[in-house]
C-alpha cells in the first residue's frame, strides 16, 4: 500500500469540519499516514471494554479514548489569523520548504 502524504503532523491545532465533532478543536496526537487517519485530542471519544491486567497497572471496565479520525474530516487552524485554513507549500528565500496558510499567506511551521 502507498502512502498517502497529508499536510497535517503531529502537534497541529486542528478543527472538526465534520461529523458528530464537529466544531471542536483539538491538537494532533498521532497520524497514521497509511491509513490517512488522525488522532485528536478531545475530539471522537469511543469506549472500549477493558480486561484488567496488574503486570501493566491497568484496570478492567469501561475504558474512553479517543479513536482515530479520517484526515479529510479536519482543517488546520493558522496560527496566525486564527482560522481554519487549507495548506500551501512555499520555499523560502534560505532554500527551506515550509507549509503556509492559504488565507493570510502565513507560515504554519515554526
């Protein structure tokens, strides 16, 4: 299987353009680039039944975490106007290629 690039990387603020989320934002926990998921924090909360297990300190029940969602379903917030925005990419004048936002021309990346 390919892999599939998406713009977004891990610590990305991101919001929920769609689905039962949307409207939340959240910060990017995880990509899995081979299945074009996400992981947000806050955002696609799934419970999961748990056995216990006292070698790895975990308890049995009811267990709520968050689950992956498809990265089509989110947009990067642009840290400088504040909005959600699509991803460009522009290299810069000292040969660096970075990601800037399509609405106000700014750079996502630090």
């Amino acid at each position: 299987m390919s892999q599939l690039a998406t713009p977004i990387r891990r610590n990305d603020n991101v919001v929920v353009i769609t689905g039962k989320d949307r409207g939340k934002r959240g910060r990017v926990l995880k990509v899995l680039p081979d299945k074009n998921r996400l992981v947000v924090e806050g955002v696609n909360f799934i419970k999961r039944h748990t056995k216990p297990n006292p070698q790895r300190n975990i308890k049995g029940g009811l267990v709520e975490r968050e689950a992956p969602l498809h990265a089509s379903n989110v947009q990067i917030v642009c840290p400088d106007c504040g909005k959600p925005t699509r991803i460009g990419r522009k290299i810069l004048g000292d040969g660096r290629k970075v990601r800037i936002c399509r609405k106000c021309e700014g750079v996502v990346d630090k």
